[in-house]
C-alpha cells in the first residue's frame, strides 16, 4: 500500500510540474511591462506621514523664548496623510498635478505662574493643524523604463496652520483675544521613494489585481513649512507655527 500511494505521489507530480513550468513568470525584472500583463489604471497617490516638528514660533521674538520657556527645547512628532491627483503623465519623466495635506502635533507642559518660572497646577496644551495645497512632480521614469527602484519628487505650494492654545477650561483668552487662529505660509519639500515592489513582485502584481494598488513606497523627504511669514493672503500678524525637518512614511498609488 505505501509503494502504490508512493507511486500515485510521483505520477501527479510527474502531471503538475510541467504545468507549474510553462506557467512560471519570469521574476528577474519585476516590472510589469516586461511580463507582458496588464497594469491597472493609475491617478492618485495616498501617504501617510510622520516626523519631528517643532514651531518656529520663537523666531518672531527677538531675545524672548515663549514657546521654550513653556514647552521645552525638545522635538514634538506630527502624524499626517496626503492625496494627490495625478493629472498629467508626462513621456519619459512622470507624473504632475496637485496635492492636499493634513497634519497634526500638539505639545502640552505646566503652565507658569505669572511673572516666575513657578509651575501651577493647571497644564497649557498647543495644538496645530498644518495643511497644504501643492503641486506635486514625481519622476518615475527610472523605475518604469529601467527597472532601478528609485522615485525622486518635489512639491511646492501653499499652506496653512490652524493652531490653538488650551487648557483643561478650554480655549485660552487673554486680554479679549482667544488663543485660537490660522498662518498662512509657504510649503516645499525634496524627497525619494523607494519601489517596494522589487521585494516581492508576485505579490505586488496580485495587489494591483486585487486592490487596484500599482506601486507601493517607502520614503524619505525634507520638508520646509513657513507657515506665519506671509500676509499675502490676510494683512495681519499670524503666529509662525511652521517647521522644516523629515519626514518618513508609506505611499501608495492606485
């Protein structure tokens, strides 16, 4: 009985291997248009984004300190996502069209006895909420056309900060004016993509298949955000709540 199931063993491997051959893509380019298999349309790009961010709200106060007197010289984090619509594809370089961010970071500390550097019982909290409009160029052309895994891209636009400082009573006031408000500002930012889809092509194309997901990455950018510098948008004083730093994060585009 053991050699006629052995036997039975061999003759459907003898039948299935050489179907399993003749079906095998070849794995050496991962590229899709090597394989000769269809790629599902491709317009936008999701990330999702997180770095260190510390206001520049100190900048604007020549020989004072609030934002360090209340909330330390250490870095806060941000968390944030970003869409872009991929409107045009130019031949031979990439892709072009704008995009939208939202971004979150909120530092809180005791906050100080009038006058002194005496800690009360209450705690101060600073939220900000930066955003931007960009336009947003992604050269892919290395790794659609040679297979390196590699996706330099710029970004420049518009951005804005909503802000508000807090305690547990709620939105702060002080002479009349709540401590509530937006700054306008520029927004820039250099980075690369790394293609993951190299790691593990078969998998990537069942993704696509399944998900409608072309490519995935993982990416590194600096980021330079002036939010607060500019009264081209409203002539008024606006609290410079802008950063630069880097960011990492997960791209996907479908």
């Amino acid at each position: 009985m053991r050699i006629q199931w052995l036997m039975r063993r061999v003759a459907v491997l003898g039948w299935l291997l050489p179907l399993s051959a003749s079906a095998q893509v070849d794995t050496k380019d991962y590229r899709r248009a090597d394989r000769k298999l269809p790629e599902s349309p491709q317009r936008f790009a999701f990330e999702l984004r997180m770095g260190p961010y510390r206001p520049r709200i100190d900048e604007e106060f020549k020989g004072k300190t609030p934002f360090a007197d209340t909330f330390g010289s250490g870095q806060g984090f941000h968390l944030g996502a970003e869409l872009d619509w991929q409107v045009v594809r130019i031949p031979y370089v990439g892709s072009l069209g704008p995009g939208f961010s939202w971004a979150y970071t909120s530092r809180s500390a005791k906050a100080k006895i009038s006058g002194s550097q005496v800690e009360s019982a209450e705690e101060t909290k600073l939220t900000i909420m930066p955003m931007s409009l960009v336009g947003v160029l992604r050269v892919d052309v290395l790794t659609r056309e040679l297979g390196v895994p590699l996706v330099p891209y710029g970004k420049a636009g518009l951005g804005l900060g909503l802000w508000s400082v807090s305690t547990e009573k709620g939105v702060v006031t002080r002479d009349g004016v709540q401590g509530r408000g937006r700054s306008w500002g520029t927004h820039l930012a250099l980075g690369g993509m790394l293609h993951l889809d190299f790691l593990e092509p078969d998998t990537a194309l069942a993704f696509d298949d399944e998900m409608g997901v072309n490519n995935t990455y993982l990416f590194f950018e600096w980021m330079w955000s002036d939010l607060g510098s500019s009264s081209m948008i409203e002539k008024r004083p606006q609290m410079r709540v802008g950063t630069s730093g880097w960011v990492l994060g997960l791209a996907l585009e479908f």
